[in-house]
C-alpha cells in the first residue's frame, strides 16, 4: 500500500502538457460551373422546362 507521501508527490509530477485542440476554420468560394457542354445545357444545370 502507497503512502499518502508517495500519492502526493506522483500527483505533483507532470507527466504531459496538455495542449488545447486547435480550431481552423477554412472559408470556400462557389465556382460555378465549371464546364458545360450539349445541346441542352443551361445555366444552373438541367433542361429547360418546355
């Protein structure tokens, strides 16, 4: 059995520095189409309604 001595200095040990999660926040742009080929291409994607 461990005396209270020993419990206390083994708390006083520091065993690792804790570091606090880092948060990276990436913005991003919408680039559209990029490519749009066809007979039946229109903006924003589909065929037209007709």
């Amino acid at each position: 059995m461990k005396t209270i001595e020993e419990q206390i200095e083994k708390q006083k040990e520091v065993k690792e520095v804790y570091e606090k999660p880092a948060i990276e926040i990436i913005e991003m742009e919408t680039e559209g189409i990029l490519c749009g080929s066809g007979g039946d291409y229109n903006p924003g994607g589909g065929r037209p309604w007709s």
